[in-house]
C-alpha cells in the first residue's frame, strides 16, 4: 500500500542544507550518499510536524523553532546502536590490566577510579562497565569508583538514565548477574529490566557535544571509552577531539576506541598497546 502521507523525495538543495545544520551542531559528517538514510530517518518528523516536503523542514530549520529543532533532527540523524558486553576484548582489558593495575594504587592514595563513557548511547556501555567494576570488587575487594556517561542526544540519555531494558536485549557473558545487577519487571514492566540501584546510583550522565569547548566531567579520568563515534566525524575533528580527551585523562589513564576505528593519521601523544587502546604516559 502506497503511503500518502510519506514526504517527497530529498531534494539535492535540501539534503546539503540539512547536512551542514547536522555538520554544525554535531560534527557528525554526512557523505554524498546519505540521501536515503537522512530521508529514511526523517520521514517520521516531518508527519510530526504536518510538513510536506524537505523544503519545507529546512524553511522550519531557519524559522524561529529551528534553534530548537537542530537537538531533534541530530536526534534522527545519530546511530545510537550499542549492545551490553560489546566489543569484550576492551572490557577483558579493563579487567585484566588496568585495574589490576589502578586499583591497589588508588585504594591506598584513598582516591576513585574514574571512567568515562564518552558516547554512551542508552547506557549500555556504563552499566556494562560498572558490571566489570562490580565484579572486580567482589573478587579482589571494595573500592571507590565512578563513572559518568554522555551522549549529545537528549533522548538517549533519557533512555540510559531510566536504565530500563528489554530482556532480549540483555546479553550477559555470566547468566548469574542478570539476577545480580538487573530487576525483574512487573506489570507493565513485563519482559523488561532495570538496572539496580547499586550500579545506578554510580553513574551519572551529561548531555555534551564532545566538540563543545568545555566538559562538565570531572578532570584526571583514568580510563575513557569513546567508542563507535569517531567514526562519523571527518579526520580535522577526529584531530581536535582526541587531543580535547587526551586532556580530560590523568597521566597513564588509559583511551579506548572502538574495533572499527583507530588514531592512524591523527597526531596523539598516546601508546598504541593493543587494537583500540591507547596509553597516556605516566
Ligand atoms: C553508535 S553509538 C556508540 C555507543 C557506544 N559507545 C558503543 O560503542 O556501543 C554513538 C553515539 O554517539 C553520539 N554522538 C554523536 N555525535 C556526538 C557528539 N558530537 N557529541 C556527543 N555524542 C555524540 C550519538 O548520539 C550516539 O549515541
């Protein structure tokens, strides 16, 4: 059945316009051939807001409301996709090495680990990791520890900070901890779970722009997941964000990319140690 309501196709003028608001306010860079996923991603916006065409959504953009809009439409344009224990072989790390390697030093210095998930998408990275950190504390110990989590979606961020999930979306490498860290739902709730108060009273979300001048988190981080978001961004923002997070990392904390990215052709004072991590001299 034919849709009536679904917008005209893209017109070249208008996926240009909309590709520098979501260029300016995000950084995120869409090639030439992103027609389909920008048309795709906001069809459903335009029914929203009763437009017809693309044209008129980029008019809306440089009306009074567009300052508004920009969150929304980078809101449809950003991939959010994540996954509890994604890429395993960084979280392996975290447990084998620098842990290992923090946490004796800290407990005794009386200080906190502090990690941040610097797109964190719905939360499924933070709660995974504060599950590796809960974890390393049964085994070998408590110990002070914070993360905080952000992403420049308001939605999202929603979405993590309620900390609830569906149940097949939770993939667990030890079946156990799904009782341990998560709540069962009920009533409307039914085939869902939140996670309990002991991980998410340690997490703590910003909404930032990871290219905005300052950052709301707290400075010395020692280790920093920025995974599977480089990626969207061309190689002079790629540039200036590594160094910008670089920053934000205490001396020997460690930084994290995703599987699908690396530093190669950036300018870093980082360690390369294994595929994704990198080290900032102690
Ligand atoms: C694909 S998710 C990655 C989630 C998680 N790090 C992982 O690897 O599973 C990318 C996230 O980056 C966020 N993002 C994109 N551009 C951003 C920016 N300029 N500042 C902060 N977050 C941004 C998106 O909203 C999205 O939630």
């Amino acid at each position: 059945m034919i849709d009536l309501m679904e917008p005209q196709v893209i017109s070249r003028e208008a996926y240009h316009f909309i590709a520098e608001k979501v260029y300016e306010h995000s950084r995120i860079r869409l090639g030439d051939d992103k027609q389909a996923l920008v048309s795709g991603r906001l069809a459903k916006r335009l029914r929203h807001l009763h437009l017809d065409s693309y044209d008129e959504y980029c008019a809306y953009l440089e009306s009074a409301r567009g300052t508004e809009e920009i969150g929304q439409l980078v809101d449809c344009i950003s991939t959010n996709h994540t996954h509890f224990f994604r890429e395993i072989e960084h979280l392996n790390f975290l447990r084998d090495v620098a842990l290992p390697e923090w946490v004796p030093r800290l407990t005794r210095e009386r200080e906190t680990l502090k990690f941040w998930s610097a797109a964190s998408s719905s939360g499924e990275e933070p709660y995974t990791v504060a599950i590796v950190l809960a974890e390393y504390a049964r085994a070998n110990g408590a110990f002070n520890w914070q993360i905080e989590g952000s992403d420049i979606s308001s939605r999202i961020l929603a979405k993590a900070q309620a900390a609830i999930y569906d149940e097949s979306r939770i993939q667990l490498p030890q079946p156990e901890w799904l009782s341990r860290y998560f709540q069962k739902g009920t009533g409307d709730f039914v085939g869902q779970y939140k996670v309990k108060d002991i991980l998410t009273q340690q997490v703590k979300f910003h909404r930032l722009n990871l290219l905005q001048a300052q950052y709301p988190v707290q400075p010395n981080q020692h280790v920093i997941f920025c995974r599977n978001v480089m990626i969207y961004f061309d190689t002079p923002t790629q540039q200036e964000l590594v160094l910008k997070l670089v920053n934000q990392l205490a001396p020997g904390g460690y930084f994290v990319v995703g599987h699908s990215e690396s530093l190669l052709g950036i300018k870093h004072p980082l360690t390369a140690l294994k595929p994704g991590i990198y080290r900032k001299n102690p």
